[in-house]
C-alpha cells in the first residue's frame, strides 16, 4: 500500500460515509462512481499517484476531489452550478416534441437532421452544453449552434441555410423524390433499383443518381441478413448468459459448447495454382467430396482454450460423449457452466439424464435465434476462415488430421474473447431499432 505525500490530505471516513461511497461506487453513472472510488483508495491511505493509477484517472483529478471531499465531506462530491453566461431555456411544445422525436427516430430521416433533433431533445431535458454534448458524442460548439439556432427559428432553424455561389442544379424536391421512391417502391417486376432504373424514372442521369444514393448513404443493390429472436425468454436469457460473460462465477470454468457440423472433406478437382505477384491463388470452382465429419468444441472464455472432440456422426450419444471429455478434462474441484444453443442433442432425455448425475455441470441456454451470443461461434469463424474453406483434403482423416493439429497450435497460445456489450446495452439497442421500425411502419400506414 502506497502512502499520503506531503502535500496529500488524510482521509478519515466515517461509517454512513463509507457505506455511501460504497453504494456510489456500483452506480452506473460514471461521474459520482469514480469520484466514490478516488475517496474509497485515499481513504485507505493511498497517494495521490496510487489513488490515480487504482481508479485509472488524472492526478489532477484525484486532488480536485480529495481536496473538495476534505473540505466539505460528501457534499465536496456533488457537481457545482454552471458557470458563465446562463443559457437561453428550451422549452418545447407537444407539438415540436413530437416532430422532433420522429426525426430522431425515423430511419428514413437524413443523419444531419436526426441528429440535430436529438440534440434539441436532450437539450430540453435541462443540463449544460458540454453534458449534452457527452451524452451524445459530439462537440460542445455543435450543440450550442444548433441550441441556439432552435431558440430563435424553432423548427426551420434545424435546416440548412441557403448557401454562397452556385444554386444547386437539382432541386431539392427532386432529390427528396429519389430518396422516397429509393425506399418506398420497388421498379416494376425487379426487387430492387439500379442506377439505370432510378435514372430512368426520375429523368436525372445515372451519374446523379449515384451521388444522390452517395449522399444518402443509400445502395440498393446490397442487402444484409437478419433474424429477431421469437424466445419468450429472450430478456432473461441475454441477461443470464451476458451475466456469465461479464462477472464469471467462482470456483468454476465457463465453456461455449457448440458443434460445428457435417465439415466436408473436399478435394480440387485440379492442383492449386499459387500466389505469384499480381495474382491471387487460383483454384478450380468443382470439386471431389471425401466425406464428412463433425467437430465439438468447448471455448473456455477465461483464457481461450478449447476443448475438442471429432466425430463422424452428430447425434445426443455423440455429445454425452464429449460432456464426458469435458468432465474429465475440467479439474474435480470446479463448477462447469456450459453457455449452449438451442439444438435437439443438447436437450434430450439422455443428456438430462446424465446432466443430473453430474451437479456441478449448469447449462445456460442462448436464446432461440441468438447463437451469435455463444463465443464459440467467432472461434468457428477462425477455424473456417484459416484452414477448412482454403483447404484441401482426400480424405475424412487428413481432415479431422489438420483440424486437430489446428487446435493443438491455438491451445499453445490461446487468445481469449473480450465480451463488450452488457445486457442492458443490447436490450435497449433492440428496443431502439424496433422503435424506429415500429415508427416506420405506423407512419407508412397512415400516408
């Protein structure tokens, strides 16, 4: 334990004090929580350095509060008042909130003015500039502008002023059309526009119609996949399995368990041509099938190592097999808490029953859709992207050869996962997107 430098006040605390500062550490606000936590390491008699590097701030700051803290206990912590000019209050009617709030929300509103309309939002829920300007990731001078520019215009002041020079060529009714029907319709039988197609029906050129989409970050000829989960235990679930990721229990190993099933052993139907300077690796697009196999893996998220077994088949026997791997590979003395999809072998009959003869392994279920939230999955990913797609097999036995030297080389310096997102993070990153579909939709129906 470091000790109080000459110029470091001494921090006594009493009983309500350190059960208050304690309460404030957990909060999920960081401000009173660090400033709870720079208390809580003076107080154990910490320098001013110690106490920085153990909560991980400014010197600076840790004498800001130890000093506010010793003058005036726990109101020390509390924020001041602003100072400076008071700012203008933006009070805003039914009306302009709820305009606002549909900019915010709509995904087919333009970025620049989505997001001035939650600056506006924010701004009328009180606060300084610079801590609306935090909350929404932007620069002070922004929200001041755009406070400012509301104040005085109210809504029109959120849209871009006319500007110096040349008037634009295309009309801004013009460009809103192209957006509209970009988003809106589809060209006759086609499932989506092209920039012939657009140009066509617009009368702009194509080459417009590519600056415009440009614009608007807008491409048509691309589409993403995507899957909500249907789980009536979807909340509790993420919460469960996020839960594990982030505060791993005691005495005990938390595996990924999946499988990743039916790996071909495939052949090219020609040698593979190499590498050579200004051009890529050649190999035929047909191909000879050796074979399959099946690989379950067990992705420890504390250090990245990974349990694995191969199997030609992939049925509940096969995975009672490998719990009984994992059994015996896990030390006697640690709980086994296993994060798994939703598959038919990892729920039958049999494997319950031998789940219950063994109580320290606890299943932990992904929800239905979700198996994005099972780490191995990205392990897969690595194994598939540096070995199995560019690989080249006769048989089922080099196959399940290579994976299995794959592994032994990961095993020698493996590298965990960080899990980044908390629970809360994602549910409310859902509940944002469906929001702004849900608003999408209601706003469609009623046009």
């Amino acid at each position: 334990m470091s000790h109080p430098g000459p110029s470091a006040v001494e921090i006594t605390l009493s009983e309500d004090e350190r059960a208050e500062l304690l309460r404030r550490a957990e909060s999920p606000d960081r401000r009173p929580a660090e400033r709870a936590r720079i208390i809580l390491a003076c107080a154990e008699g910490m320098s001013n350095a110690g106490a920085a590097r153990a909560v991980g701030v400014a010197l600076k700051t840790v004498r800001k509060w130890r000093g506010a803290f010793a003058a005036e206990r726990m109101a020390g912590l509390e924020d001041t008042g602003p100072i400076g000019r008071p700012k203008a209050d933006l009070v805003l009617s039914d009306v302009e909130r709820d305009q606002l709030t549909r900019w915010a929300r709509r995904a087919k509103t333009a970025q620049y003015l989505a997001l001035r309309a939650r600056i506006v939002l924010r701004c009328a829920e009180g606060g300084t500039n610079r801590q609306a300007a935090v909350d929404l990731g932007v620069d002070e001078s922004t929200v001041e502008r755009w406070r400012a520019r509301f104040i005085v215009k109210r809504l029109d002041g959120l849209a871009d002023e006319p500007r110096v020079g040349r008037p634009p060529s295309i009309l801004l009714d013009r460009v809103e059309d192209v957006i509209s029907v970009t988003l809106e319709s589809t060209p006759g039988m086609d499932t989506h526009w092209s920039r012939a197609s657009m140009a066509k029906r617009t009368g702009l050129s194509k080459s417009t119609i590519g600056r415009i989409w440009k614009r608007f970050d807008l491409k048509p000829h691309l589409q993403d996949a995507f899957k909500l989960s249907t789980d009536p235990q979807f909340v509790a679930k993420v919460v469960d399995v996020v839960g594990l990721y982030h505060h791993p229990p005691e005495k005990a190993v938390v595996l990924c368990v999946d499988e990743k099933s039916q790996i071909q052993a495939l052949d090219r139907s020609q040698p593979v041509l190499p590498m050579m300077p200004g051009m890529p690796e050649r190999r035929t697009h047909d191909y000879y099938r050796h074979g399959i196999t099946s690989l379950f893996a067990a992705f420890n998220i504390a250090d990245g190592t990974v349990i694995s077994a191969l199997h030609r088949r992939h049925r509940a026997i096969e995975f009672k097999k490998f719990l009984i791997r994992i059994d015996k590979a896990v030390p006697a003395g640690l709980d086994v808490h296993l994060v798994c999809d939703n598959y038919a072998t990892h729920n039958t009959a049999e494997v319950r029953t031998w789940l219950g003869k063994h109580p320290r392994f606890h299943v932990h279920f992904t929800p239905t859709g979700s198996s994005w939230m099972n780490q191995v999955e990205r392990w897969f990913g690595l194994l598939t992207d540096k070995l199995i797609r560019r690989g080249v097999h006769t048989s089922v036995k080099a196959l399940e050869n290579d994976i299995t030297a794959w592994i032994e080389h990961w095993n020698q310096d493996p590298r965990p996962f960080t899990w980044t997102k908390t629970a809360d993070e994602i549910l409310n990153s859902l509940a944002d997107y469906l929001t702004k579909v849900g608003a999408d939709n209601e706003e469609t129906e009623q046009n």
